[in-house]
C-alpha cells in the first residue's frame, strides 16, 4: 500500500509517556508546530520514570538553543552544573586514569590531525601529556569554568532528571501542548496495516491521533506489544545489563566532570549537581548480583544516602524500527545502549530533531520513514561501536574485563581500531556524534598507541615543532588560570533555591 497517497495530513499528536523522552518531544513540537498541531501527552503519576539520564553531551545546548530557552532558567530549575567531560578511571587497567573531554585538542593542519604532529613531538621529546593541548580538558581538571566568547567553551550540563520533565512539562504547556492523566490500559490499532487509532485510558477515556509517539521506556507499549517491532539483542557486544541508581548528600566536590570509575564486573558513576550528587553502580549480572551490587555502592558513598538503592534492569539493544506505520518510538522504547558517554537524551534530542525534519504534515510518506530508520539504524550502530571501544581494549584480569577483551567485535570497529593503531588516522562518519577528538582521546586512553604518523609532520625541525606545540599548551594555560572555579560561577549565573525537592 502506498501511505503516501493514502494518508491523511498529520494535526492530532499523541505523545505515550512523559518524562525525559515525552517532555522533550512534547517541548519540540509544541514550540515550533503548536500553532498547526493538536499535542497531547498522556502520562501516569502513578507509573515512575526510569529518571537517571542526568549527565548530557554538548548537543543539548544547541537543542536549547533552537527552543530558546533560558540557560540560566533552566539551570536554577533543574539544580545543574556545567559538564566538560568524563573522568575515566581504572578502565584500561587499574589505577590509569584519562578524561575524554568535549572540544578539540591542538590545532589540526588540512593533510594531518594535530595527534600526528603530537605523535612526532613525543618521539623528539617535545611534547608532553596530549590532554595538555586541550582547553576543556585542562579546566576541568583544575576545576574551572566560564562561557568564552564565541563559544570558545565546549560544555553540557549535570541536571537533576525528574527537575528537567517537570521544567519542560510547564514549558510546553505554556505553548498549548494537553497533558492527560491516565494509564494507558489499550492500544486500538492493526498490526497488519500498522496504524494505530486511539490509545483507551483505565478511566475510559479514548485519546485518538494521527501521529503516535512512543515514550513507554522500556515496554514499548505501542511499537513493542502492539505493533511487533523487535529489538536486536547487542549484549554479544556489551555485557552490562544492570544499573543500581542512588542519591547522596553532597560532599562538597563539583568539578565538571561526571566521573566513571570502572570495578571488576563494570563501572560506577557519580554526577554532581548544585544540590545532591547522583550515584549509580553499572554490573554484568553474570559476573556480579543485585545484592552484591548494592551492597558494593552503598560501600563507596562517604556522604549521607537520600534515596533508597533502585535495581535497573536493561538490555543493550536496537529497536528493528523505530518509525512504523504512524507511530515513532523515542527514547528507552526506541532502545538502549548503556549509560556510559551520556548518550541517551542525545537520542531522544536527535529522534526529535529527525522528525522534526520529516514531519508528515502532508501525510506519511513511506520514503521518509525508510530515511528515518535508515539514518537512526547509522547513528545508533557508531555509538555502539564507540561504546564498545571502551570495553574491549583493556588489560584487566578480572573476568568481566577478559570477557570484553576477548570477544569478537563489529568489523566497523576493528577497522577504526586498526586504522588509527597502524596510521593514526582517524576518519569521521557523516552524521556521526562523536568526532575524531573523542576517538583519539579514548584510543589514546584505552592504551592504543600509532605505530606512525603522517609525513607532514616530519617536515617540522624540532624548533618549529617545539614553539608550535608550546604556543598551543601556553594558550590553553593561560586561558585556565584566567576562568574563576567552576563552583563561584555557577552559584553567580544560575542559583537554584536551596530547598528544591529531591524526586523520590
């Protein structure tokens, strides 16, 4: 059947589940089509929100950006701080530490990367450290932040979860979207023709719509148990399954910096915001259970413990499609890797931002949802690999760690891992989050090291080299010294109110 002839323009949306995921579509939608568009979104407040998605990427300033929303505001509401990077702690072996830091690193010549001319110095003796040539890096290792001009600062943000719904939830509201309370106790559409009519609420009430968005988390309520959609299993590829989640009074420490410090059966996080720190604990159940588990984290925390111990289950996986029919699954329904690298929200923002460029408001066309899951299936597949980098270089002993080292990995990831261990090279995909900065970065810091480097660097005498990577290390320098601690800036541009609630 050809839908795009057939289907009727798009004007009532139904978004099935709030937090994180639904408020963002919900605030997308709402500010940029809520003059031409009926949006309603149906949540339970009975029904919790998996609510740890607290460390974001650089992507979700410019989503904030296109809103036009307030940075400050924001902040106060959510009780957030700055983010510059991810502290990596013993996972390429214990006790070896690397930050993967947002930004770029030295400066790039057009036939080479600025990690060849590094690579050259540090055979001549004249190079030091190479997080030493990155701005952001170095502030937060000295604990400093400020916005530069033209945006001279690469960040994200620390936000409390459950703060962020709320604070979307009476932004989109503000621009007509209706919130419905309610469970959602059917689902009235055909899996053969995959279109969906109305979701039945416990109370009676039938919400109908032309377009469906999925937010149910993990159920897949619309795109899982009522049009079929699978997901591809990648556990093959990423061993954790289990997440222990926990809030601590605060312990005074806000560097911008989420720190990952890997343990013997995976790793554990801790999140700093202005009010209370988020915890969590990331574990292969095979290697470890969920009472140890708990009893491992509650170990680690040296401040006072604000929430009880949580158990998240989860299943690093794809959904098969996430545009079927006239339903789009975003966030956890569409799929879930794992929390490292904070990519979660960016999945939920690039869902949005995709539809938003292919909004069907003519009807749906059957070639915009094959780009649609075309271009998320691309997407999702780098991350993955990305992720899997991680894992699979290290030189732990302990089984978990063996266990990742010594499984098989996609070919696409081996390609990159060979590429830049015989060349340095690193070639960045279109469309890819990450940049050619992060995989050096990590590379560098799981241990992979370039057996060479590219000519143009042999052309530098060690004079020129010198001045060359002194003059970028003393720029970085003196910018450092000029910011004032990350801590006085936050508490000067975005105060939240002392007694702001802590989500149960």
């Amino acid at each position: 059947m050809d839908t795009a002839s057939t289907a009727r323009p798009v004007r009532r949306v139904v978004i099935a589940g709030g937090g994180t995921a639904g408020w963002m579509v919900a605030a997308a939608l709402s500010k940029t089509l809520g003059r031409v568009l009926d949006i309603t979104l149906v949540e339970s407040d009975e029904i919790g929100t998996v609510g740890v998605g607290e460390a974001t990427i650089p992507t979700l300033v410019t989503f904030h950006r296109l809103l036009e929303i307030d940075e400050r505001e924001f902040m106060a509401a959510t009780q957030a701080t700055f983010k510059l990077g991810i502290s990596f702690e013993n996972w390429r072996n214990v006790d070896e530490h690397y930050i993967h830091s947002f930004g770029t690193t030295g400066t790039d010549h057009w036939t080479a990367g600025f990690q060849h001319f590094w690579h050259k110095g540090r055979e001549r003796g004249l190079a030091s450290d190479y997080g030493d040539y990155c701005l952001e890096l170095r502030a937060s290792v000295e604990d400093r932040f400020a916005h530069l001009p033209r945006g001279g600062m690469n960040y994200a943000f620390h936000l409390d979860a459950g703060l962020y719904a709320k604070y979307l939830r009476k932004f989109s509201e503000g621009f007509g979207v209706r919130r419905v309370e309610g469970k959602i106790a059917a689902v009235d559409g055909d899996r053969e023709t995959q279109q969906i009519r109305a979701l039945t609420l416990d109370s009676g009430d039938r919400i109908e719509g032309d377009l469906f968005i999925d937010c149910t988390g993990f159920r897949g309520l619309i795109i899982g148990e009522t049009l079929g959609i699978p997901m591809q299993d990648w556990s093959q590829w990423l061993h954790c399954d289990r997440a222990v989640a926990l809030q601590t009074e605060h312990d005074g420490d806000r560097r911008p910096l989420t720190r990952a410090v890997a343990h013997e059966a995976g790793w554990r996080w801790r999140i700093a915001l202005q009010h209370r720190v988020g915890n969590g604990l990331v574990y292969s159940s095979k290697h470890l259970d969920d009472d140890a588990a708990i009893a491992k984290l509650l170990g680690m925390m040296k401040a006072d413990v604000l929430t009880t111990p949580r158990v998240i289950r989860f299943k690093p996986c794809q959904r098969e499609a996430t545009w079927v029919g006239n339903c789009v699954a975003i966030g956890l329904a569409s799929g879930f890797l794992e929390p490292i690298e904070s990519t979660s929200i960016h999945l939920i923002q690039r869902g949005i931002i995709r539809l938003m460029q292919m909004f069907p408001n003519a009807g749906i066309s059957t070639a915009d949802v094959a780009e649609y899951n075309a271009q998320t299936r691309h997407e999702v597949e780098h991350i993955r690999d990305f992720i899997i980098l991680h894992y699979h270089v290290n030189g732990r002993s302990d089984a978990f760690w063996r266990a990742c080292r010594e499984m098989h990995i996609p070919a696409s990831l081996r390609h990159r891992i060979e590429l830049f261990r015989e060349t340095g090279r690193v070639f960045r995909v279109p469309n890819e989050l990450f940049a050619e900065n992060s995989w050096i970065q990590v590379m560098l810091g799981q241990g992979i090291h370039p057996a060479t480097h590219h000519a143009a660097a042999d052309l530098m005498g060690d004079a020129e080299l010198g001045q060359f990577l002194a003059g970028i290390r003393s720029r970085v320098e003196n910018t450092v010294r000029q910011l004032p601690l990350h801590s006085e800036y936050v508490k000067r541009y975005c105060p939240a109110q002392a007694d702001t609630p802590v989500p149960a």
